[in-house]
C-alpha cells in the first residue's frame, strides 16, 4: 500500500490560557499569561508558589459523577479535549469501524494527584487500606484508555512516556499509523496535571524552575530573555483528530493542516543537559520526513522552556539546521511548561497559526540574550502574515527529541 497522507481535522485543548482553541489562540496573540500565584492549601510549604494552572475546570460539566470519581485530573483533562475534537472534527463514530479508530497518547506523570492521595493516607494518616481505584486512576495509561472506553474505539492505543516530548511523539507515532495503513482515524495528543505538593518539591529539587517575577508573577516564565531564571510548570490537556486525506474530503471534512513530516532522536548524551546535535538530528529528520528544506518554513514553534541551558543549545540547533530568518516563538512563556502535554498543546497553536495566518509571539521577551539571537516574534504577535508550513519541537530529559512539520492544506 502507498503511504497515505495524514491530516487533522479536528482540535481540543484545556489550557491555563483558554479552554478552547479559540480563547487559547487568541490570548496567546494578545502576550496574556496564564501564569499566576498557586492557591492550594500547601502553597505555604513551598519555595516556588507560581504555577500555569486551569482555575475554572469543572468535570462534572463534561461527565457524570460517577465517571469523574473513578478517573485523575490528567484524565478528565484527557476525555474533555477528545470530546471536543472529536465534536469539532465532526466525526460520527457510528458511521465508522472503530477497529480503525486508535488512541496514541503521551504524558509525562501519569495520575499523579492520586498517587501522592495514596501516600499521603498511608504514610501521614496511616490508613490501613486505600481507595479500590488507586491502582486504575495512578497508571500512566489510564487517560488513553479511559478515553478509548468514552468513545468504544477498539483501534492502536499506545500511551507514550517520553517525559517533555510524549504528546508530540505521540501524534507522529499515530501519524505513522494512519500513512501506513495500520489505522483511518486517530486521537492523539497528551494530558498532564502534576501541580502536587510533592511534584513541586521534586522540581525544586532540581533547581530548575523559574524565579517568581517580584513585580509581575505572571511575567515570571522569560524565554531566551537574559534574564530568564527557568521553567513554569503548567497542566491541561490537547488531543487532535487526525485522518487519512482521502476519506477526511470525501466525508466533507474541515482540514487543519496536514502533517507531512516528523523526526525523533535521542541526545544519547546526558540525563539532563540538552544537546545541539541531538535535537538538530530530530529537526533534519523532520524535515527529510517531509521533503522539504528549511527555507520552506514560515515558523517554528521552539522548545523554548526558559531554562538557561535550554534556550542556548535550542537557539544553536534551530541556526545549524534552519538558519537564522525563520521567526520562533516560545508559548511556554505564557501557558507554562505542560510537560508531556506540552507537544500537543503547541502543536494546537502551530494548527491555529496555520488557520488564522498569525504568528504568537514570545511574551516578556525584554532584555535579549546576546546568545539568544534568532527572530524570537518579542511580545507582539504578528497578524495578516505568510504561514503556510510549520515546526513544532519538542525536546525532554532523558534526551528524547520529537520534531512535527505541518503545513496549510
């Protein structure tokens, strides 16, 4: 069989700055930050009190009782944004072989608020038995597969784990699903909530989270600024209907985009510490995948996290590979790092930078570093311009690189 040709019809996202792609698109447009003070009660105990958190999630606006009560944050995050790219991609799963229909979804922690419940009523309340869904609600494959049962689809259903770039190698492991004939139709993106007491502790551990900004919380994410202190960790949720192209016309559906090329790599390198020709091989591979050159790209939607490390080796694999006149952006610096959400979730704004032909720009972007030195789209987005192929990156500790192109059907 001839490879076919993957496009996406359909977008979901619960974000902190929108929980739709239209609120989402526009508030990135616009430099508003999600990034704001944390509000849980052990805010107190921590050293880092910001956070890129949703403040208005309700499950039980999306899900019966029930159904919210047996399932963890990051997977109600999980079943909501499919339900609403499967509503927006306007699929009638009971017109469809749902054997052809998979799930391929990345996140980084799993269930995390209910493995720290469980370690908290065993350890501090020495409880002598936990609740009968722990198990269920902790394991990482529990948002793919709850969200495979909310739609009965009997498909490939793969949960990837490749901590900061699983939802982006989720949606082109999937793409590769559907051009090789192995799938029609696949949900695919990534889901994370990990704003646990003990989560944060552990990031802080790490030394690499940001400084809150003493005069603005929400400015505290800085990418490729030289005064950018390191990372905001975020939660929410992106999932993408992808589809063969020729059945995608035939029934009359909207395309986003098609994804012609995706690139992975390993640094092989070191645990943490990211490497320039790791992620530049993810890149030329990418861009071989799609057959193209660099010069076809209109944006690249970076890594960027605002680590110090991060945004030096990105900026010198983005010049190796693609020069130096493509604009990039970082919308970590107003959403947060969403860790193994965070692909999808900038592969939403890359679709949406394709469907409104604007650009996002990279918000607190005052004090340039002189190493930092590409076309970085500082504060302002960019309306009414040429964008016709993209690149999103996704990079990880552990050295795991995933790259997607996509460009404008």
């Amino acid at each position: 069989m001839p490879a076919r040709r993957v496009v996406v019809t359909g977008a979901g996202i619960l974000s902190p700055v929108g929980n739709d792609r239209e609120t989402f698109f526009s508030t990135l447009m616009a430099g508003q930050s999600g990034i704001r003070r944390l509000e849980s009660a052990f805010v107190d105990a921590l050293d880092t009190r910001i956070a890129a958190w949703i403040p208005d999630f309700d499950p039980l606006a999306h899900m019966s009782r029930s159904k919210a009560g047996a399932m963890d944050r990051v997977t109600q995050f999980a079943v909501v944004a499919s339900q609403q790219a499967i509503a927006d991609a306007g699929l009638d799963l009971e017109m469809m072989d749902r054997e052809r229909v998979g799930v391929y979804l990345g996140t980084g922690m799993g269930g995390s608020s209910s493995i720290e419940e469980g370690y908290v009523r065993l350890y501090r309340d020495n409880a002598s038995r936990l609740k009968p869904f722990t198990v269920l609600m902790a394991m990482n494959n529990a948002a793919g597969s709850q969200v495979a049962l909310e739609f009965g689809l009997t498909g490939p259903d793969l949960t990837f784990c490749t901590a900061c770039s699983s939802s982006a190698v989720a949606i082109g492991e999937a793409a590769r699903q559907i051009r090789h004939g192995y799938a029609d139709v696949m949900l695919a993106g990534g889901s994370e909530a990990l704003l646990t007491y003990g989560t944060i502790k552990a990031w802080e551990a790490l030394r690499t989270l940001a400084n809150e900004d003493a005069d603005n919380p929400s400015a505290s994410c800085k990418p490729f600024s030289a005064d950018r202190s390191g990372l905001v960790l975020g939660e929410g949720a992106a999932m993408v209907v992808l589809e063969d192209m020729e059945s995608a016309l035939a029934r009359g559906a909207r395309i986003y985009a098609e994804i012609i090329g995706y690139g992975s790599s390993n640094d092989s390198s070191h645990i943490t510490q990211p490497s320039v020709e790791g992620q530049a091989r993810a890149m030329r591979r990418a861009l071989a995948d799609a057959g193209i050159t660099a010069d076809q790209l209109d944006y690249i939607n970076a890594h960027g996290t605002g680590t110090k490390l991060n945004d030096v080796t990105e900026t010198a694999a983005i010049k190796q590979v693609c020069g130096s006149a493509i604009p990039v952006s970082s919308t970590k610096s107003m959403h947060g790092h969403l860790m193994g959400a965070a692909g999808a979730v900038e592969f939403v704004a890359c679709l949406m930078a394709l469907e409104k032909q604007a650009l996002p720009p990279t918000a607190h972007l005052v004090q340039p570093d002189p190493e930092c030195d590409l076309d970085y789209i500082p504060n302002i987005g960019r309306e009414n311009v040429r964008v016709n192929t993209v690149m999103s990156n996704s990079f990880a500790f552990g050295g795991t690189c995933g790259v997607l192109i996509a460009r404008k059907p």
